[in-house]
C-alpha cells in the first residue's frame, strides 16, 4: 500500500510531500514529484505541519489505561471527590480511584479513613494520590489486607488511624483489588494507546510489570501477544520493573533480556523504584523537608541496587531508576560510579532528575548518564518547591543542563500526568505552571523550543536505540509522523498552546484523525 501525503509544511525540509509503502517513508520531495509517482491514495494536508511523532520515554501505559476507566479525582477538592463517590458504580465489589492530591483541597480538608469510612464501611473503596506513591483506604480495605494496626517493613508503611499507605504497601492493597483478567490488561493497554495517538505520540518507554498485577508474566504476556496480533498504536519499549532479584532472575533464565522483541514491542531496560514522591513527602532528601522532620527515604538498600544492576549488566541490560530526592540519586550515582561503562553504552539512568545537588548534576553529565525527565511535571511541582530546603532548589528540575549535556528524553509519567507533549514543550520553553502562574527556579533551566521539541522528537528516539529508523522525515524511516494544524517550531507560545494533532500515523497506518 502506497500513500502519497502533499501539500504540507514538514519539519527540517524544504520539501512539501512524502510518499509512504507500507510502513516506511519511500521518498520525501515536492508535490510534483510525489503525485508522479504511483500510489494507492493521496492525502492532502492543505498547508499544515508534518513532523515526526512524539516519544513519551517514561510512563505506564497500562496503568494509565486502567486510570482513564477508573474515577478520576484530579484536580477535585475533597467535596467533590465525596459527591463523585457516593455516585461511583461498584465495580468488582471495590470503589477505585486515582490522581487525588491534598493541593485541591480547601483549607481544613483532610482525606482520611474516617471520610472513606463515612461514605462506606463495607464496600473496600481504595484511592490513589497523583503520584501514585500513596494510597488512602477505607477500613474495609485495611481489614481485607489484615491490617490491625501502624505497619512497617522496609519501604513499606501503613498508618492504621488515617488509612494511608505509602511506597512498598501499595502492592498489598493491589493484591486485594479484583485482578483484571487478560482481555481486561488489553484494554487497558489500548485505551492508553489510544490516548498517546491522540496527542501524537507513537513510541513509549512503558512501565508495567508491576502497575496493575503483582508478578511480571500476565503483563508481559497481554503485550506479546498484542504485538504478535498487530494490535498496538504505539511503539513500547518495556522498562522492566523488578522489586524481587530472586523474580529477575527467573526473568533473565526464560531469555527475556534488553532488546529481546522487535520495533513494536521491545524488552528495555530493567526499572529500580529508590523512592517516593514529593507531594507525599517520601521522596529522599539529604535533610528535612520545610517544615517537616521527615526527609523521606530510600526504599531500596544500596547493596540491593547493586545486586540487581550487576545481574542485569550480566545480560547486558542497563538500569534506569526512579530517583527524586537527591538522597537516592546519590544511591543510584555511587552503583553506577562503579557498574557503568565508559560513555555509558548500555543507557543506564535516571528517571526523574528532580532534587538534584551541583555535585550530582556535574557527576551524571561527566558520566553520560540516561536522563527520562518529565517537564509536564513543572506544571504541578513549581507550587510545591516551597517544602524543598533552599540550598537543594538552585540545581532542581535541572532541564536544559541535562538536555546539553547527555541524553535527556521526556515523557509524562502517565497516569502522574496524562501525557500530552505539546503542553510539556510549553512549560520546558516557559517553566512556569500553566494551571497556577508559579515558575519554576531557575530561570536558566528554561529550554529553548527546538530543545523542548526535541526532547520529545530526537533524544527521545535515540533514548530507545531507535534514531536510525525513527524521528526522522526521510526515506528509509518509518511512517511514523504528526500533522498540525500549526507550525511548532516557528510560531509564538499563544499559538503552541492552541495547536491540536489532526493525525497520527503509526507504521504507516493512521491511528488518529481529528
Ligand atoms: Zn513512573
């Protein structure tokens, strides 16, 4: 099948049309050029902007499946996330909900067991916060997973009196709910695809082992097969995540090791979580937050990070690790000073790179570190940077220093937020919330807009080991690309902030049309 798209504007080109076989771009040149040759239809994009599409190189595309099926309370005050779940529909016998955060709420409103509590004691109703590090839970849910009293383990707490559970205990809330049976694990995942190809994106680093189910092979499986039915929308390159070696191992012994699979569903890297979040407080600082006496924690011990990231170097596998306080970036950095080769070939890194110090953002560049940074984030951390002591924000979200100095990809963390790289363009260019004004320091972070664009474009293609086929306008790459109703490489910030996808094609195939 031959297709031949005219009449548009296409990025880093003078020429105006391209000509598609399958799913490869055959030849890029004039109108006139392209329509002399023979194809099976012809597309006219009458002026508009076609570049490559977007990579979201760190998010869970499952999860955020299952997120969009599920209550949404983003953004709800704590009134209305009552009203919302007095109306819920009992699925399974659970009420679940996600993306709650106490910055919606009005003075005074504290989300608790006792408020779950008031609207059922019978019904388990679980709620996620937005960063998907705590949970708070009614007491049916506590009884459900045999909790009678304050629980702890490493990385792991449950408050008993407010139903909070944080970090490694959220997983025995999730071996509670009703497990999603495969068909249920597609959907989720199609229904994310569904939403990238919406906002143009067609190629992911996917987290999703261990979103939804408590052992890797039913997520594992649900992909294979997907791909091996052409039933994906998106490219995903599975970062592996892993909280058990003994599981890893067992991983390892079946084959599966970094580039196993094909360019619709790729084994990445091995994913390590070493801490939590900063709106729950448990991301792991060097001291105190503001006003605090808790500074967060480490929840994976160093001797363990070495452990799985030697295994997984055994295979030739890199390592990323979610990392946000500078104490467990410092970690990760002290593994990896010792287990990354030179020029770091393998792509181990980091994931986040939020409270960074000098010393480490000078070490992660020196050793040409993997960075997977979500400028989507500024959006709803800027208000937060208030709880970060003073001396730790001068080198925090450290963007462009990181884009300029190794390989900096972006992404959305999806469901954290939901991705969408046109915003995430404009708050890397602006640093400076879209929803509440408050920017984020420092300044000299900002992006330039051809870094923000290519954060998403270009080093999100050569994250995943794919910029010899992918994020390109030329013959011989794939017919994967964008078209816009805007020029976003030229026109003004009022403009981006208007600018929708009017199609994704994936493979050659379209995948989304406005
Ligand atoms: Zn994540």
């Amino acid at each position: 099948m031959r297709t031949a798209y005219y009449n548009a504007v296409i990025r880093d080109s003078s020429a105006t049309a391209i000509l598609t076989e399958d799913e490869r771009i055959i030849q890029v040149g004039t109108d006139e050029e392209i329509l002399a040759e023979q194809a099976d239809e012809s597309v006219n994009l009458c002026g508009m902007y076609l570049m490559p599409s977007f990579a979201d190189t760190h998010m869970h595309l499952a999860g955020m499946g299952r997120y969009l099926s599920e209550l949404i309370l983003n953004g709800c005050t704590l009134e209305q996330i009552g009203t919302k779940l007095r109306g819920a529909e009992v699925k399974n016998g659970w009420i679940i909900g996600r993306g709650y955060s106490e910055n919606n709420f009005a003075e005074g409103e504290v989300l608790n067991k006792a408020f779950l509590d008031s609207i059922s004691k019978d019904v388990p109703i679980a709620l996620t916060r937005v960063c998907g590090h705590k949970m708070t839970v009614n007491s049916k849910v506590l009884e459900l997973i045999g909790i009678h009293e304050d629980y702890e383990a490493e990385g792991a707490r449950i408050y008993f009196e407010t139903g909070a559970v944080e970090e490694n205990a959220i997983p025995m809330v999730h071996a509670a709910e009703p497990v999603p049976d495969e068909k249920t694990l597609m959907e989720y995942i199609e229904t994310g695809a569904a939403y990238c190809n919406k906002k143009g994106i067609t190629i992911v680093g996917s987290d999703d082992f261990l979103s939804i189910l408590e052992n890797y092979k039913g997520m594992l499986n649900a992909f294979e097969k997907m791909s091996f039915q052409n039933r994906l929308t998106v490219r995903v390159n599975e970062q592996c995540e892993f909280n058990d070696v003994k599981e890893f191992s067992e991983f390892l012994d079946e084959g599966y090791t970094m580039d196993v699979g094909n360019d619709l569903f790729r084994i990445g890297p091995l994913k390590l979580i070493t801490d939590g979040s900063m709106g729950a407080h448990t991301a792991a600082l060097s001291k105190p937050y503001v006003n605090d006496t808790q500074s967060g924690y480490v929840c994976i011990s160093e001797d363990d990070i070495r452990i799985f990231v030697q295994l997984a170097n055994r295979f030739n596998m890199s390592t990323i690790a979610h990392a946000i306080g500078d104490a467990a970036v410092d970690a990760v950095l002290r593994v990896f000073d010792d287990e990354v080769l030179e020029g770091n070939p393998l792509h181990h890194g980091l994931v986040h790179c939020q409270i960074m110090r000098k010393d480490q953002v000078e070490k992660v560049i020196a050793k040409k570190l993997s960075c997977y940074i979500q400028t989507q984030f500024i959006d709803e951390d800027s208000q937060m940077m208030v709880m970060i002591p003073e001396d730790l924000r001068e080198y925090s979200y450290p963007y462009r220093t990181l884009y300029e100095g190794t390989i900096a990809s972006n992404g959305s963390d999806a469901p954290v937020e939901l991705p969408d790289p046109i915003r995430g363009i404009i708050l890397a260019e602006t640093r400076k919330s879209i929803k509440n004004g408050i920017p984020m320091a420092p300044e000299s972070e900002r992006m330039s807009r051809r870094q923000a664009i290519d954060s998403f474009v270009e080093a999100g293609c050569r994250q995943l080991f794919m910029e010899d086929r992918l994020g390109r306008i030329e013959p011989g790459y794939y017919a994967d690309f964008i078209v816009l109703d805007n020029n976003i490489d030229t026109c003004d910030l009022e403009t981006l902030q208007k600018t929708e996808v009017q199609m994704t094609v994936m493979n050659g195939r379209t995948v989304f049309e406005k």
